[in-house]
C-alpha cells in the first residue's frame, strides 16, 4: 500500500451562508481586530490603563460628553454622505476614487462664493450659489473621468485618484492668491456662512446630520426603486446586457458621475458653509477613501453603511481619546487600528465566500434537491471579469 | 505486464454544490488506443477529464497511471503523470507568440532564446505547419489548436486529452487532425478524444466509453457498434426526432435582409453581401460552423452592431440604425444563447424578476387605470374624462420607479407556463441551472408577444425533455404568425423542426433549402463550403418575389 | 541647470523604485493600490535600521549604515506587501479595497512609528548624519570630471540601485522564463495554472518583492533626497509620491526600461517648481499640478489610441480562483 497525499487544504466556493452566520463572522473579526489593538496599546502604551481602559477610553471618547456625541454624529453623517455618494458610481462597477477631490471641489466652489460674494449679495442668495456651485464643482470633477471613460474606456480608477490632486493644488491655488502673505491657512469667513441652528457643538453638527440623512434614504430609494437605480445595477452586472435591453450605457455612466460627484460636491458645500467656514487643502479629511471602505463594509447598501459610517467614526473619535489617555503623541495611532480592523473585515470575507476542506475531515455533502437539472450550474464568470475582458478589446 | 492500462479511474465522483456532474465513474485507457468518450452536452465529460488533468480534484474515486494510484491534485501533478489535455477554450495567451506559450511553464532544457528552434524541430517531427513566431492573436482557430497540441507533445505528454477538438474545424482541417492522431497512436501514445459527434467517433476511436447525466453507462468496441447503438446509450432510449413541424402558412415578408455586409469586433468579415427574409407563421434555420457570422448578424438585426452596408427592413420598412429599444417596440425579439449563457440577455447577479423586466421596465407606470370614456358620456364628463386620461397617461409615462410587482407577476406566469425550476422568483438567475437559464430567457422574449423571433442556440446544454419543450413554444409561436429565425447547432434538430434552412459559410451565403428537400450530407457539403447553390442557380436566392421593400421605399 | 539635473535624477529614482514595484505587482494581476503606504513603511523600516546601528555604536560602519538601512526598509515593506498578498492571493479579496486599506495602515503605522519609536532624542542628528554623508556619498571621480562628473556619478548609491533594479527587472521580464511565466499569470492565470506554473507562489513573490523594491523609494525619499532629515509630514509626502508612482506604471504602459526615463521626467517636473526664481506660491500650486495633468493625458491618449501590446495586464485586478470556471 502506498500512501496517499492529499492535498492538505482545498478550497470550495460556498453556494449559500445564512444572513446571520455571515453576519456573526463580520461581528467576530471585528471583535478579534478590536481585542488585538486592545493588548497590543495597553502592553506598549507610555501610560497604560489597561486592557479594559483601552475600551473604557474609546467608549469615553466617542460618546463621553454632550459635544463629543454631536461630533461624532457630525463625523458620521459627513462620511456616510461621501459614501452614499460612492455607492452610486460603485453599483455601476465604475471605481471612483476620486471622492476627496470632489469633496475639495465642493468646498472650495462654497469658498469662492463666500469669498468673493459673502457680505456684497444678500445671505440667502449666497447660500443658494454656494449650494449650486458646489454641486456643479464635485459634478464636474467626477464627469470628466466618466466621459472618458465612457467613450475610450479609460481607466477611471487612475483618472479620479489624478483628480484628487489636482483639486488640492487648485485649493493651494487659491488660498495663496487670497492671502498672498499667509502661512497657506485661511481664517474661517463670516459672510456667508450658513446659520447656525441650536447652540454650542449642535449648532454645527446639525445641518451634516439633518441633510445627510436625507440624502441617504433618498439614494437608498433611487437604487432600489427607480429606474434609473435599476439601469445602474444592470451596467454594474453585465454592460452587454444592459446594451441589449437598449440602455444607452455611455448616458447612465456620465449621469450617473454627475450624480456622483455631486453628492461629494454636497459634502464639501455643508463642510466649507457650515462645520469649517473655510477650506484647506485637507479638508476632506480622507473621506473619499474612507468612504469607499465604508461603501464596501456596507455592502453597498445606504441602511448598513450607516452602522459602519457610525461604528468607523466611534473608533477613529474613541481612538482619540484612547490616545490622550495611554500617554501616546502621534494621532496615526487611530489609522493603524482603523487598518487592523479593516484587514480582518476584508480578510473574513473569504470565509463567507468559501470553504475550507481540511485533509482529513472528509465534508460529506448531501445533494439537495434545490437546483438539480442534469448539469452542473456554471457560477457564471463574474461581471468584474467582464469589465476587464472589455477592457482589453 | 504491458498489459496494464494506460489510465484507470475507479469510483470518481465531482459535485458542484449540490449538484452530481460525475457520480461513481469508472473508466480504462489501455495504451496506444484512441478512446472516444461520448455523451451529450452536460454529460460530464469535460469535467472528468479535468479532473484527470488537475483542475478539478475528485470528491470521491481513485485514479491510476500506468498501474499505480495517483494523486493529481494541480496540473503540474497532471503533467509529471505525463497527462497533456487540451481544452476546447484554448488556453493561450494572447500577446505571446506560439513559442511563447508552447515552453511557458514546462522546465526545457535550453534558454529561452533557443525555444523557437526547439517548436519547430517538434512540429517537424510530427508534420505539424506552425510559425513560432506568430503572435496567438493572429492565429486562426486551427493554428491556435495545433499550437495547444504541440504544447503537450513539448511537455512529452503520453496520455493525450482532447476535449471537442473538431467543434471549431473544416472538415479539411478535421481530418488533418484525425491523421495526426494516428500519427501520435502510432508513436505509442493515449489519446481520449471528448466529442459528441458520433461520425468523428466512428472514425477515428478504437473503443468508446458512454457518459449520461454524469453517469458512467458503458464501454464498447468501436468496431463491434453502429451509430444507433450508441445513440442509444448516449439518450438512454431510442429517440427518433419527432419534432412537430406545423404546416407554415405563409404571409408576406416580415423581415428582409438585404446585401448585409458586417465586420466582427477584429474588424475583418463576418457576413458578406447575405440577402434573405423571413415570413410570418415560418422557421427559418441558420446552419453553419460555429463563428461562421451567426452572432454578428443576430447582434446587427437585434441593433447591437453597425452593418457596414446593405438593409435591413421590417414590414417592408429600414430599421438599421435605430436603437435596441425601438427595434423591440416594432416587435422584433431576441434570446441569443452565448457560449457562457449569461453574457447576454440576462443579468446574472440579479434575479428573476429583474431580468424579467430587463426590456419593458421602461413602460412601467404607477399602475393608474385611465378610465374608460363611454359613448352614453354627456360631452362634458367625455371632455374631462379624456382631459384626466391624458393627465394619468402623461403620469404613467414619466414614472421613475419600476413596477416589480408586475414584474413578479411576469416571472410567476413564465415559471409556471415553461416549467422552470427556481427556489423562487427572486433567486439570482446564476443560481439556476442552464436549461431553467434558457427558459427564463426564452420566456421573457415571447412575453413581450414579438412578431419576429430570433433565437440562437435555444437548446444548447439541455437534456432532451427540456428541449422539445423549447421546440413546443417555437411551434405555438409559428402559429401564432411569428417570423422565427432559428440559429441552430444539430443538424436533424433543424432538419426536422424547420421549415427552411439558409447554410453560412464564412459569412456568405451558400443557399436557402427547404428543409423536406434537403440532406444532412448536402447541408453538410454546404457548410463546409464545397457546395454554392448560389452559385450553382446564378441567381440570388434571398430576395422574396413579393418582397415589401419598395412599397414605401425607393 | 545642472543642479537643477541632478536633483531631478534624485528624485526620479523615488519613482522609479515605486512604478517598478507597482509594475511587478501588476504584471502579476495585481493592482496594488496600497503602494503609498508600502513606500511609507520602507521610509519607516530604513530610519529604524540606521537607528539601529547607531545604538549599537556611536559611530557606525557606513557601509552597514546603507545595508541596514535597505535592509529594513525591504522588510517593513515586504511585510505590509505580505498582508496585501494574503489578502488578495489566499483570501481573494476585491484589490482596490484591499490596497486603500494597506495606504491607510502603511502612512498611518509610518506617522506613528517614526515620531513614537524612531525620532527618539538625538536620532534626527544621526539620521541626517547618515543621510548627508552615507547614503549620499558620491562616486569617485564626480568632482574631477565636469559636468558629466556631477550629473552622472554624483550621486547615493541609491540612485544606482534603482536603476540597476530597473534593468534587472526589465531583462527577467523580457528574456528569462521566470519573466515568461509572470507575464502570463498576469494576463490569465487560468492558462498558467494549467500549464503547471505554481501561480500563488509566483504572485506572492511578485507582490512582497515589488513591495520590497517600492519601500527602497520610500527610504530614498527620506535619506537620499531629504539628506535624511524626518519632517512631520513625511508621510504625506510620500503619499502623494505612491500614486503618482502608480501613474507613472501606466505612463511607461509596464516597462520598467522605459521607467527610467519616465521617472527622470517625472521628477523634473515635481521639482520643477522650486527650480524657478522667484516664483510665487499661485504659480507654484499650478506647477504642482504638472506632473498629475500630464499622467491623465497620458491615460487618455494610450486608451484612445489601445494598442493590444501598451494594454494593461488582462487579468489585472481579478482574483483568480481555480475551481471557479
């Protein structure tokens, strides 16, 4: 008898997992990402409180005090926003990356109004060009990657990554033309900028969250119910099919960047007309990538994103605190856990999509009767696969 | 002991989820013999063999080379058993050259600045004709077939696999392989050939092994069987085709094509000058080899594709150049089958009763009635009964959202009318398998009541129950009075449920035939390209004497 | 002018060691978005190494010094360039998302690591001490040959490394097998798997060796061309440097011969900027703006223009899964 080498690990694709097993893995990944940062601040931190101090300080940091919650859902609503206004544009496969220049675009369109029109015009006509500009800007900054795209298929996710910089130095551009002699900080405006409502943190954190919200739940109906949201997930799914139902492909592209950018236009408008009351070059704070781990955390779906937009902001507004509190001196220390946890969330992914045969623990599988016709169902090639073989021709 | 087989599968078995593509096969290859494995599409024979090559590993089974059990769990394993296959999608890549690919991967004993002379003392060796320098995506089907054999033999396979080397050839091209194949045979080499063409496995098989529905049936001696014996362990019982054919009642043209002349995506050829039509209440069959320009003109009809010149005309009038969507509002439907199923007319990811409104989510409304305007109405209450009419119509019309409850309706009714087994309607349709696939697409085409239907490849992958109920709907909708082009494979399928049949050849036409007139053998000869009745009558024969183009055309 | 030369050729190697690691990466299938961040921690692993061999003794060995501090800048790295590949090979994840999240990690790690573990009292004097007089020590003869002398031999052996990793990669890409069987993994893994060649262990190596080759650039950044002064926005810098690195793969369509000119043009036209007189900080932010502008034109042109052999690898962002056909 000869003995046998199996192979010691093969890999099936899973056909199905039930929501609440997929869910539990997220759940227990995040858990492992958090308990790992966890030991790992405590053992090195200069002024240690602890492995339950670490989350004693996270939780203290993001929900401790009346401010620090208006922040933190200021924060949330700002990110789920730039999200939500990914998502549109991923449904459709396109990969823009392009977020936080049209953020930036936003703010500074917001900017040069309060800038040049704040104090000259009446507010409420201010606002209004503020808020149409704003929108034109980010649209714009979005639409022109996508008609490229659209008609010589040029790689978008390259484009939009270009497209950030060049608004940032647009930024640079400007503020030094306005303060020639500054340090290239621009003191907040007050001509111009959007009223407060309410008092102390509330009153800034108020318009990201009343305006964003909404914005959410009008893009979650748009995708689901609209016909426009339908033609977006039919381009995302099979572009051939979508041009064999007579669908204009190149039109839903640029409409839907437009639509896009814009939303991130919105940001940068509520940023620079209300939170800020100015712009910088790093105003957007990171968002449009952040926004896209968001969007993929959440599945794509506006309802989710919001949890983790929420639970993103809670850790890097929790880390904070974890980091004045542990002695540390460095504020990267947040995108180190931050990363963590993303590289177990994106990892754990596998694991819901496959399954793991070890040798040895032979999985006898029953045939159910679900799909059964003669022939083996093909998992069909997946669309990305599509995009890239159309890539090529 | 010479006598010891070649290779020697005991018990395999393969699921895909829950589904059984090989159970409990058991199958020998002696040395030096050519055994031709048969079965239908979706046998499971494709998936044997890549597991004999190293793609698939077996879930249950134990395989032996040469006597001696062998684990194959990667090609490489596949190939250090001396086991070459060559695929039926070719494996090459594209912006190397032959030689490239033929060294890429195997451990040759000279730098890589030697392998074009290395590729050609090979080909001389066995007579094959390859340049090695040649990029892959200049080649032909052919040149890219030798160049996946030539492959193996550089890795000094001795059991070679072939899976439907001939689907892609001439029969020219064919028989310089089979000449090659007794060429290797004679060189002492294994050769399993996969086809479903019982001629080619007459032919040039030693012994025949029979797969069914993943099933292993049998293996017997090519020489002690006959064409219907094996059909028979292939289908399982005797079928003679006894497809319906109703007796066409014939209208005027409905549609008419005329000196159509479209490029493929390589932009060379691939219809030139064809000319026919179709009639209401008629099925006109497409025959021809496969990538003989039967996509490329159902993509042009369908207003997928720019024709380079000629006509297209509707009930006598031009529709080339409008969009996909008026093509379908004038009633022209489409349900093409690719190769992969899903690349086109459905979406795969999204589920049934999303691709059921896949083509008329633009006329969803809010569901309003408009009311009925009765002729008792006094003039007023009619004047404002049409004036809230318009309003609900113009509301209708400009809805944004789509209508899925009608949509679920729509993907209930089919599910119910064709059978098709899904765990509901809101399953993605890559879940399904390939003939429920084919049904949904085939559904949703005659739900939008076309009054011609182009189909391509409607039974392609399914068992014969599923298709003659594919043949079934196809005849109702002839009787109903639709134009049916029907692009199809099997040659006695057409033969049987067509009323004439138009034969392609590289994109020219090379005859319309009725099909009770006709033969396999001369439907054969024209494909292949020896026989031009064209040319033969020296008259066109797709212009309809009582052709509609003129009336309002010039 | 020549000055002006000279800086440009430091800088451009900074790029070079980014694209031709991005190119590797890539002719592997993979588009590692996560470049910055990797490019960060080399700039991180390389200050630790020669930190390292300070501590060991007051005044080190310089030859060591550049060692170490390769070494180290490899190793940090490689490793991030490890959890992107066993993110994206073993685990099949979605690549873009998966790099976003190596930049965010690597430029977050590389803040915190240099200002909590490396920027310790009286590093930064060892640092530039290292940087001005090891790393950027000339070869000889770049004072006695003229204009040739300075352009050419005066600088860091950096600078050399870079592009004899450029031709190295070039020639294995073009002429041995290994390059062969990259090249085809790359565009259909599918076909290399089946022809025998081990494709997660080509596409790691890929991946960690082009990390590996990217964090040389983040360690030039810090003690070649900033003379080993640490700033506090480093990171940022080098950031921005990643993507620009990522462009420049597409602007040299995969070649990492035609690489060396390309980041020689790149870095001309980043350091454009402060080369001209008198310029203000409005003119300036334009000039910033150059070297982006130009790599959009460039994508537009090669995708309008879509020659077969300038087209990107064609499986390039798949994740390939055997049983999956």
């Amino acid at each position: 008898m000869k003995n046998i080498k199996e192979p010691f690990i093969h890999i099936t694709r899973r056909e199905h997992m039930p929501l609440w097993q997929g869910l539990l893995i997220r759940v227990a990944a995040v858990v492992v990402a958090l308990v790992l940062s966890a030991i790992l601040i405590s053992a090195a931190a200069p002024k240690s409180q602890g492995f339950f101090g670490f989350f004693g300080s996270l939780f203290s940091g993001a929900f401790g005090t009346e401010r620090r919650i208006w922040l933190l859902f200021q924060n949330t609503f700002l990110l789920l926003g730039v999200a939500v206004a990914l998502v549109v544009a991923f449904k459709m496969k396109f990969w823009n990356l392009g977020g936080n220049g049209q953020i930036l675009m936003g703010c500074l369109a917001s900017a040069i109004c309060m800038y040049y029109l704040g104090g000259k015009l009446p507010d409420p006509v201010v606002w209004l060009l503020m808020l149409v500009s704003s929108l034109v800007a980010g649209g714009l900054w979005a639409v022109i990657p996508a008609i490229f795209k659209a008609f010589f298929n040029t790689n978008e996710s390259l484009f939009t990554l270009m497209m950030n910089y060049i608004a940032m130095y647009l930024v640079s551009f400007f503020i030094s033309l306005w303060y020639p002699n500054g340090t290239g900080a621009m003191p907040p405006l007050t001509d111009g900028a959007l009223p407060a409502i309410g008092e102390g943190a509330m009153s800034r954190a108020i318009l990201p969250v009343i305006v964003f919200a909404i914005v959410t739940l009008v893009i979650y109906a748009y995708l689901r119910f609209s016909k426009h949201g339908y033609e977006i997930a039919l381009i995302g799914d099979s572009k051939n099919t979508a041009r064999y139902a007579g669908i204009n492909v190149k039109k839903v592209i640029i409409r839907t960047l437009i639509l896009s950018g814009a939303l991130c236009g919105l940001v940068g408008f509520v940023l620079t007309g209300s939170v800020n009351r100015m712009v910088s070059t790093s105003m957007d704070g990171n968002m449009g990538f952040t926004g896209i781990m968001v969007a993929w955390m959440g599945k794509l779906d506006p309802l989710i994103m919001a949890g983790v937009s929420l639970f993103i902001n809670f850790l890097e507004r929790g880390m904070a605190q974890v980091i004045t509190d542990f002695g540390f001196t460095s504020e990267a220390l947040s995108d180190i856990v931050v990363g963590l946890i993303y590289f177990f969330f994106i990892g754990c992914e596998f694991f819901i999509l496959y399954r793991v045969h070890f040798a040895g623990s032979k999985n006898k599988r029953t045939p159910s009767p679900e799909i059964a016709e003669g022939e083996a169902p093909k998992e069909t090639p997946l669309p990305e696969e599509e995009g890239a073989k159309e890539a090529r021709s | 002991m010479d006598e010891t087989a070649a290779l020697e599968l005991k018990h395999i078995s393969k699921y895909f989820g829950s589904v059984a593509a090989n159970k409990d096969i058991d199958l020998t290859l002696k040395r030096g013999e050519i055994l031709a494995l048969l079965g239908e599409n979706g046998s499971g024979k494709t998936t044997l063999m890549n597991m004999i090559s190293g793609i698939y590993y077996p879930d249950e089974g134990r395989i032996f080379v040469n006597g001696e059990e062998a684990v194959i769990s990667s090609p490489q394993d596949a190939f250090r058993y001396r086991i070459g296959m060559v695929h039926q999608h070719f494996k090459l890549i594209d912006i190397f050259t032959a030689a490239q690919n033929i060294v890429l991967g195997a451990g040759g004993k000279r730098g890589i600045s030697h392998i074009n002379e290395e590729v050609k003392e090979i080909a001389e060796k066995y007579g094959f004709e390859i340049d090695p320098k040649k990029k892959i995506y200049d080649m032909s089907v052919s040149e890219k077939q030798t160049v996946e054999i030539v492959k193996v033999l550089y890795r000094g396979a001795d059991i070679l696999i072939l899976d439907e080397p001939t689907a892609v050839l001439t029969p020219q091209e064919t028989e310089k392989l089979f000449a090659v194949m007794r060429a290797m045979k004679a060189d002492g080499k294994s050769i399993i050939i996969i086809t479903h063409k019982l001629n080619e496995v007459m032919a040039i098989s030693d012994r025949v092994a029979v797969l069914r529905k993943g099933e292993y049936i049998g293996c017997v001696d090519t020489a002690g069987t006959d064409p219907a014996a094996l059909t028979e362990m292939m289908v399982g019982e005797k079928v003679t085709l006894n497809i319906a054919r109703p007796k066409p009642h014939l209208e005027r043209p409905l549609l008419e094509i005329r000196d159509l002349t479209i490029n493929n995506d390589e932009g060379s050829r691939a219809i030139e000058n064809l000319s026919f039509f179709i009639r209401g209440g008629e099925i006109l069959g497409v025959a021809g080899i496969a990538g003989c320009g039967q996509r490329e003109l159902c993509e042009t009809i369908a207003g997928l594709r720019k024709a380079e010149s000629g006509g297209i005309y509707h009930e006598g009038e031009s529709i080339l150049g409008l969009s996909p969507r008026a093509i379908t509002a004038r009633g022209v439907a489409m349900s093409f089958i690719p190769e992969d199923r899903l690349g086109m007319g459905l979406a795969p990811s999204m589920s049934v009763t999303d691709n059921m409104m896949l083509k008329n989510y633009q006329d969803h409304g809010y569901g309003l009635k408009e009311e009925p305007v009765s002729e008792d109405d006094p003039p007023e209450v009619a004047k404002k009964k049409a004036a809230r009419n318009k309003f609900i119509s113009f509301l209708n019309r400009h809805c944004p959202f789509v209508d899925r409850k009608k949509a679920r309706a729509e993907a209930e009714h089919i599910i119910e009318e064709l059978d098709i087994v899904t765990p509901s309607t809101e399953t993605p349709v890559r879940r399904l398998s390939g003939g429920n696939v084919q049904k949904v697409l085939l559904g949703r085409e005659i739900l939008t009541e076309p009054n011609v239907l182009i189909t391509a490849y409607p039974v392609r992958g399914l068992d014969i129950n599923s298709s003659y109920l594919i043949y079934d709907i196809l005849n109702r909708q002839k009787e109903a009075g639709t134009g049916i082009l029907f692009i199809g494979e099997d040659l006695d399928v057409m033969l049987a449920l067509c009323d004439k049949i138009m034969v392609l050849c590289h994109g020219k036409m090379m005859g319309v035939v009725h099909a009770d007139k006709t033969t396999k053998e001369q439907l054969g000869l024209m494909m292949a390209g020896a026989l031009d009745l064209e040319e033969e009558k020296g008259k066109p024969m797709g212009v309809a004497k009582d052709s509609r183009i003129g009336e309002d055309q010039a | 002018m020549i000055s002006f030369l000279t800086s440009a050729i430091e800088f451009g190697v900074i790029f070079l060691l980014g694209c031709v690691g991005e190119i590797l990466t890539e002719k592997s299938g993979h588009l590692n978005l996560g470049i910055p961040g990797i490019m960060c921690m080399g700039a991180a692993g390389g200050c630790l190494g020669v930190k390292l061999c300070y501590l060991a003794s007051p005044t080190p060995n310089a030859f060591l010094v550049v060692l170490m501090g390769i070494l180290f800048a490899m190793l940090f790295a490689g490793a991030l360039g490890g959890i992107y590949g066993v993110l994206t090979v073993s685990l099949r994840s979605n690549q873009n998302v998966t790099g976003l999240a190596c930049t965010i990690f690597g430029v977050g790690f590389t803040s915190f690591f240099l200002n909590n573990a490396v920027l310790t009292e009286g590093v930064s004097a060892n640092l530039s001490q290292a940087g001005l007089n090891f790393f950027n020590a000339p070869l000889p003869g770049a004072n006695s040959l003229g204009w040739f002398g300075t352009i050419f031999l005066n600088h860091g052996v950096l600078v050399y490394l870079a592009i004899v990793i450029a031709v190295i990669a070039a020639v294995t890409l073009r002429y041995t097998k290994a390059g062969l069987n990259l090249r085809a993994i790359g565009e259909s893994p599918a076909t290399a798997d089946a022809v025998g060649i081990n494709v997660t262990r080509y596409k790691y190596t890929a991946i960690i060796l082009g990390a590996a080759v990217a964090g040389l650039g983040g360690l030039t950044y810090v003690m070649d061309y900033m003379n080993g002064i640490v700033g506090s926005t480093v990171d940022q810098t080098i950031q921005g440097i990643g993507w620009l690195c990522i462009a420049l793969v597409i602007f040299t369509m995969w070649r990492p011969a035609l690489a060396i000119l390309g980041s020689i043009l790149f870095g001309a036209l980043y350091i454009l900027a402060s080369y001209i007189k008198g310029i203000s900080f409005v003119q300036m932010s334009l000039l910033n703006m150059i070297p982006f502008a130009v790599t959009i034109l460039v994508l537009i042109v090669t995708s309008i223009i879509g020659n077969r052999e300038t087209q990107p690898p064609a499986s390039l962002g798949l994740s390939y899964f055997r049983e999956d056909r």
